[in-house]
C-alpha cells in the first residue's frame, strides 16, 4: 500500500469509529461497519458496509429510518476529512451476521470479497 493510501486508510478508519460508536449507543442491533476500497479510484470506489445482528434488527432500523441516519453520520465525518463521496446512498450498504452466518457459514472475508 503505497504511503498516501496508508494516510486515507488511516483517517477512515478513525472517522468511521466514531460513526461506529455513535450508531452503536443510538441504533439497536446495530453491531459493527468495516470498509473496502481501491485506493487508485478513492474516492469512487469506498464502499462502508454497516452490520446488524439481525434481519429483524436491519428490517426495523430501515423502516425507523436509522439507515437515512447512519448515511448522514458516515457523510458527515468523511467531510470532516475532506472526503466527499460522490453518492453516498450507493456507497453505504447494510446487511447482518444472521445473514452471512446463512449464507456465508459466518465468513465475512468471503461475503465482502
């Protein structure tokens, strides 16, 4: 990884903690958020995937709107770090461990890859 992909890791990864320990204090079920990117086309390429513990936990926070809010958390802590997404709705995606344990025997590198 080349050194200034390292720097935009880095802030991502702080900026998306934060959102991460917001989202876990005000949204139930909500467990965890990871991101992919490739660095050449940042900031194009970020995907943020935001995890439930549960269908029934993602089902209810969409439907509370909890997603829109999560969306808006990720959008604002990016600009902060001058990283603007360029469709943030296309860039954010949820899912839950019920439905990787399902699906994916649990294995989330192979889910996300």
């Amino acid at each position: 990884m080349k050194k200034t992909h390292k720097k935009i890791d880095n802030a991502l990864r702080q900026s998306l903690t934060k959102v991460c320990d917001i989202a876990l204090e005000k949204i139930v079920g909500f467990k965890w958020l990871t991101h992919i990117a490739n660095y050449d086309d940042f900031p194009n390429s970020l995907k943020v995937i935001c995890i439930f513990d549960s269908n029934q936990n993602q089902t209810l926070a969409e439907e509370q709107h909890k997603h829109a809010y999560i969306c808006d958390l990720i959008n604002r802590a990016l600009l902060k770090d001058n990283i603007k997404l360029p469709n943030v709705k296309g860039q954010v995606s949820f899912d839950s461990e019920e439905r990787c344990d399902s699906q994916h025997n649990g294995n989330w590198a192979q889910r996300l890859g």
